[in-house]
C-alpha cells in the first residue's frame, strides 16, 4: 500500500491531514482539488461512475492474491528474496510512472529521511513479517490477520494521536475487532492447529502498519511532493533496506522456480506497483473513505484463492471470526451521523 492511501482513510474521524505520500491520504484534499477542478463533461462524468467499481474490484483481487502470491514464493524462495523482489520490482512500477509524467523524487533530506522510517514500517518490516508467517500458517490467516491494522490503527492512535479521541462507538469496535482474532485462532481450543509464531507475525505486519501510518500523519503531513513521488522514493528505499539485509541472512537461491519467481514478480508489479497506481487513482476519483473499503474485501478474496487453488483447509472459525474482524474494523472507521439543530 501506498502512504497516501492509507493515511486519511484509516484515521477513522474528521478529515485527513494535509499531507501527501502513500498509505493514508495525507493529502486527500489537494488530491481532490486537482481531479474536480476541470469542467469535465456529463459523459467523462458519466464514464468515471461506470470505470471506477471496476478498478476498484481488480484493486481487491490484485491485493486479496498477494498472500497467495507470497505463500508461492516461498516455495522457491527464502522470506527475505520474496520480499526484496516485492518492493524492486514495485519500486520498477513506479518510478517508470514517475519517469513517464516527468515528475521528480523529493529533494528535501528530511522528507527522505522521514521516507526512510516510513519505508521500513510500511513495507520492509510488515511485507517480511507476511513472508516469513506463511512458511508456517495458511495464507487465508494471513490475509485475515492483515485486515486487523485498522483495529492496532485505532488503538494506537488514541495514544499517539491528540486529535483522535475514543468514543463508544469506537473502543466497541476494538472490542468487536479482537474478539474476531480469537475466534479465528479458535482461543477456546487452546489455540489448537495454529502455529502461534507465524500468527504472531502476521498480526506483527499489521501492527507495522498501523505505526508506519501514525509516523506518516505526525511527519509528513504538508508535504508538497506528489503522491507518485512520495511512494516511489518509499519503494525505493524499501528496496535499499532489504538489499543490504538480505545478503546477510540467505545465501543466493541455486536455482530459479519458474512459477515462484512469476509470483514473486506478480508480487510486486501487480501487488505493490501496479495496486498502488489504481489506489492513488481511486481516492483522487472516489475520496479515500470509498477507497479504503476494499481493506474488507482483501480477506474474502484471500481466503477465496487460498482454498481454491492451495487447497487450503478452512475450519469455521476462521471465516466466521473474519467477519467479526471486518465487523470491528468498520466499527471503529464509522463516524457518528451528524444531526441538524
């Protein structure tokens, strides 16, 4: 995901702050000023309310196949390899686009500085955390475990974050929200069947995430960089980070599996790259309130892929207690209706 993106969607109150980058639309309202400002006519208007639900449906299935996409890559290759080519070749993606409209990476140290922490809790660290869980658990858990970030979102942002304040509505939906984790790693059987190592990590990826977007909203808001500019400097210091790590804890691969490395290449131009650019097109078309809810589409279709085509096993508890966990999740995003005095 993208720090834009995320940014403003999973804040879960009021508007987004002004910012610009990747995973939470930081900034949701330039974004806006430059898709609505043009007299586009009824017909182009007309063209975007049929286009959009059909990006927004391939965006769903691009990210619900990224756990089965992983799950594959590890069969030919180490955690840490799957990862690095996730965020190159993701990092490729973008700066062709970057390139193609002319545009240029930021050039204040600190934004890549700051790019630099939000590079490794928003892609290093959460992408290799997935990685690594799935040598052990389903890639349906997985994809399940990932919708849990906006439940740590709203957890941490209370702490962190002045202007979100809990309210009832919220804390029941964090509520809601774990109670969901427990029913899917079935806490009444003593955890029985799952491999609580590779869960942990799961759930440590979207703990990565729900950080790197606080960090993002608290450092990068403001910034006049462009959103396509912002992630693919991201990306690329991703990439920087993961090469320098991964030489030093595998040893290059003796052999080169056709269908993990076209996963791990769909991984990251379709995956990491690719989604990103219809993501970035669909909060500056739709808002990022509209676009964020294909976070609850991403488990259904991961453990749809996980079943079908792995042959994965899923027991009860599993698709009942994602739904309790999606059920969280929106709970805690909602806004109270305003009345009219």
């Amino acid at each position: 995901m993208s720090i834009a993106t995320r940014a403003a969607a999973d804040s879960g109150n009021a508007e987004p702050p002004a910012a610009p980058a990747a995973p939470h639309p930081s900034s949701a309202s330039s974004i806006a000023a430059t898709t609505t400002s043009g007299d586009a006519g009824d017909g182009s208007a007309r063209r975007r309310a049929y286009g959009w639900p059909l990006r927004f449906a391939v965006l769903s299935l691009i990210w619900g196949f990224s756990f089965l996409f992983i799950k594959v890559g590890t069969n030919g290759f180490a955690p840490l390899q799957v990862t690095l080519g996730r965020v190159g070749f993701g990092a490729a993606v973008l700066l062709a686009m970057l390139a193609l409209k002319r545009q240029r990476l930021p050039r204040s140290a600190r934004t890549w500085g700051h790019l630099t922490v939000a590079a490794f809790f928003l892609n290093a660290l959460p992408f290799s955390l997935f990685a690594y869980a799935e040598l052990t658990i389903p890639s349906t858990l997985a994809g399940i475990c990932n919708a849990a970030s906006p439940l740590w979102g709203m957890l941490l942002s209370v702490v962190a974050l002045s202007e979100d304040r809990p309210t009832r509505r919220r804390v029941a939906g964090l509520g809601i929200g774990f109670l969901g984790v427990l029913t899917v790693l079935g806490a009444w059987q003593g955890f029985a069947g799952t491999d609580l190592a590779g869960t942990a990590m799961a759930l440590g990826a979207s703990l990565s995430y729900a950080v790197g977007w606080i960090y993002v909203r608290r450092t990068l808001a403001g910034v006049q960089d462009s959103h396509l500019s912002m992630s693919s400097a991201q990306l690329l210091l991703a990439t920087l980070q993961l090469a320098v790590v991964t030489p030093l804890f595998t040893s290059l691969p003796v052999s080169y599996p056709v269908i993990p490395l076209l996963a791990v290449v769909a991984l990251g131009t379709l995956g990491t790259g690719f989604a990103f650019l219809l993501q970035y097109g669909l909060v500056a078309e739709i808002g990022p309130t509209t676009a964020q809810m294909v976070t609850y589409f991403v488990p259904v279709i991961a453990t749809t892929a996980g079943v079908a085509l792995l042959d994965e096993q899923l027991s009860w508890n599993t698709p009942v207690g994602a739904v309790i966990v999606l059920a969280g999740a929106a709970l805690t995003q909602s806004k109270p209706r305003r009345t009219n005095s």
